[in-house]
C-alpha cells in the first residue's frame, strides 16, 4: 500500500535518521525492559511485604501487566496525532514520558514508608509507561521506514530495532553492576533505584537526537495533498480490518509471547525456582542481546531481498519448534545452559523483530499507517504483557508444559495470520525492479 510517487532522501540522510531513531528507542526499551526485570528480581517483597514470596511476584507482574493494557491505548492516541500532525512530535512527547516516568518510579517510596500508597503509585506510574511505549514504536520505526530508498526498506527498519537489544542490553548490565557490586540488602533497599533514576542522562541525550530529526517526506507529501482523515482509527478498522488483526497476530507470536517468556520469566524462573545466581542470568541476558543484534540486522537485511513474509516464517517456525527442548535445556539448571537456551530461543524472536518495520509499514497507507501499526502491535500486548504472571502461576502448580504449549499456540497464530493476511504486491515489485537494477549494474 506503499504510494508509488514519494519522495526520497539521499544516503547520508537516510543513515542519520535511522541512527537518530534507533538512539532515541534505545531509551524507551531500556526504561520498559528495566521495570520487567526489577518486576521479577524486588518489587515483590518491597511493594507487596505482606504476600508471601509466590504471591508478591505474582502482583509485581501483575503490575507489569497493567503497562501492557496500556500500550493499546497509547497506540490509538499517539497514532491519531501521528496520523494527523506528524511522526516527530509525536517521538518528542513518548520519550519525555518514558524518561520522565522512570525517573519518577526511582524516587518512589516503597511499601514499608507509605504503606498501601506506594503499589498504588507504582501501578499509575506503570500505566503511564505503557501509554508512552504503545505509541513510541510505531514513530521510531516510521521516521526510517519513510525515509528509506526502495527496496532498503527491512535493512534501515532494522537498524531502528536495535534499540530493543541494546535497551535491553544496558539495562540489564546496569543492574548486573548493581547486584554484583553491592550486598543483596543494600541493592534491595537503594540500589535497584540507580537504574530508573539514571533514565534523565538518557532522556536528556534522546531528547537533543530527536529534536534534530525532520519529519518524514512520505509524510510530508500525505499532509500537503489534503489526505488526513480526522478520526485514523475509525478509518483503520473500517477500511483494514485484516491487516489490523493480523498485525497483532503477527506480533504476539513473533514478539510478545516469546520475549516475555525468554527475557523476563525466565530471569524469575532461573533465579527463583532453578536457584542460580542472579548475577550469572543477568549477565547471560546482557552478553546474549548484544550477540543477537546480528540477528536482528540479518532479519531486515535477508527480507529486502526474499520478502517479508518467508523471513517471518522461519522465525515462527523455530520458535514452535522449540518450545518444549527451551525448559528441558533450561532445567538442567546450571548457568551455561540458561545462557544457551537465551541464545537457540532469542535468535529466532530477534530474526522476526529485524524484519517487521517493513513488513507491517506495507500493510497500512501512509496517512494511516503510525495508527494502523501502532495498534495492530500494541494490542497484542494486553495477552503477552500477562506471559510472566500466567507462566509463574502454573509452574507452581503444573510445571512449564502450559508454557509450551502456549508458546505453540501463538506461533500457530502467527502462521495462520501470514497466510490470511495481503500480500503487498507493490513492495514485491519494487523490491524486484531494485534487484534487476542491482544485477543490470
């Protein structure tokens, strides 16, 4: 549904976006990977003292949850203004939020000094983050997207995704420094603080990024020809349901059920029932996301040349696949096989993350298309952001088989969702004119 007439930028301009936007994402993915991780490592005995063990992990991610509900609704708000006023002022806004929100969750008492107060802010400050994030992901990947010459399209999204690894990354080394540095009490009573207050330094640096990139030329062009429609959402669902619901297919097998199953209960389950060593996980989760941002990159580079949809494929297939062989590796419960299973479960879900910029941006029209993506995604958050509640609540009782199965379930989701779903005949053949030209030349 890509315009077949847009203008585009040069080289130099294309590459200066793409590494603005990915510099800007690595802020809201390390402010919402942080809270996930903290969720799974304190926020129990510090926000709920009176559960026991079991049940105050299971309100800290039902707390989680809450910024999952969340991220729908801030798909549909920031995509109407993205969709109305532009991609960058949109950008300006989420990540002054998430920055501004983080800050705020390090400052915050903890049960012991307010009382039922502290878990009540906690669970505002949460939903605020999400609201952030539901709209951020769809103007990161934009601003590259409608930039990007043709037949590039999957390698520059790319680029932008690797915000994802390296939020992850370095929240995750962050708080590795802070477990492995300070005793178990002094982390538990002001060191997983550091982390969230440390998001001004990275909000200040974001800030001065985006506020120095232009609006896109796709856009541009949609805004000057007088196609804007006044309310994007109403327009989504009337004109393109399929996509929307395959959009959120697409990304609760690819991304949101495996990720959270990888990269946040498994941190709980490891530490928690495994009984490894905080700091080994930790450290596996950094030097393992660092490692996958090839794949990442490879993911957009090999779907400009063969397509989105076979890309997306072999990554959901894999991930199938290893749904069971992921708790048998795990449960032989020493550090070097968690650090292993990371890597055989994460690659696949950081392949399909690398190509999905592309992919979705071709199933919504320009002036649509911040609403269109933003949704289709989001909403596949509010069943994905309650993986970690759902997985520690039947391991205690059941062990992880549910787990499995689930994975199994959303992956077929997804396969279901690549056939039933458009293909973008237009991005086919532009993506074919630039490997003849390619090969001509």
């Amino acid at each position: 549904m890509e315009e077949t007439q847009r203008p585009t930028a040069d080289g130099a301009i294309v590459r200066k976006v793409a590494m603005a936007s990915m510099l800007g994402t690595i802020l809201e993915w390390y402010d919402f990977f942080l809270y996930g991780f903290v969720a799974a490592l304190v926020f129990g005995p510090l926000f709920f003292p009176s559960y026991s063990p079991l049940s105050g992990t299971l309100a800290s991610f039902g707390t989680l949850a809450i910024g999952f509900v969340a991220r729908p609704l801030g798909g549909i708000l920031f995509g109407h203004y993205g969709d109305r006023i532009g991609r960058k002022t949109m950008l300006i806004v989420t990540i002054s939020m998430m920055g501004g929100v983080s800050f705020l969750i390090g400052c915050l008492p903890t049960y012991e000094m307010i009382g039922a107060a502290a878990p009540i802010l906690l669970v505002v400050l949460r939903f605020l983050q999400g609201i952030a994030l539901g709209g951020e992901w769809g103007g990161a990947v934009l601003l590259a997207i409608e930039y990007a010459p043709p037949g590039r399209k999957g390698f520059f999204g790319s680029i932008v995704q690797l915000g994802a690894g390296t939020g992850l990354a370095l929240a995750t080394s962050i708080l590795f420094a802070g477990t492995f540095l300070l005793s178990k009490a002094d982390f538990l009573s002001w060191g997983w603080r550091i982390p969230f207050l440390l998001s001004v330094v990275l909000l200040g640096f974001g800030l001065y990024i985006r506020l120095k990139i232009a609006e896109t030329p796709a856009f541009k062009k949609a805004q000057e020809s007088g196609n804007v429609v006044r309310i994007p959402i109403v327009e989504v669902l009337r004109r393109y349901p399929k996509q929307l619901l395959c959009s959120t297919a697409l990304y609760l097998g690819g991304i949101t059920i495996p990720f959270y199953t990888v990269w946040v209960f498994l941190v709980y389950y490891a530490t928690a029932i495994l009984k490894i060593d905080r700091s080994s996980v930790l450290l596996g989760v950094m030097v393992v996301n660092l490692i996958l941002l090839a794949a990442t990159i490879g993911g957009g580079i090999v779907s400009d040349r063969v397509g989105r949809r076979p890309v997306f494929l072999a990554g959901v297939l894999l991930l199938g696949l290893l749904a069971f062989p992921f708790f048998w590796i795990a449960n032989l419960a020493e550090p070097q096989w968690i650090w292993f299973v990371m890597l055989i479960f994460g690659a696949p879900q950081w392949w399909v993350w690398g190509v999905l910029p592309a992919f979705f941006s071709e199933l919504f029209p320009t002036h649509l298309r911040y609403t269109g993506i933003s949704v289709g995604s989001q909403a596949a958050t509010i069943i994905g952001g309650f993986v970690p509640l759902f997985a520690t609540a039947v391991v205690a009782t059941a062990g992880t088989w549910p787990v499995s199965i689930l994975i199994i379930v959303s992956e077929l989701l997804a396969i279901w969702a690549l056939v039933v779903v458009k293909e973008n005949v237009e991005a086919r053949s532009v993506g074919a004119t630039s490997k003849l030209a390619e090969q001509m030349g």
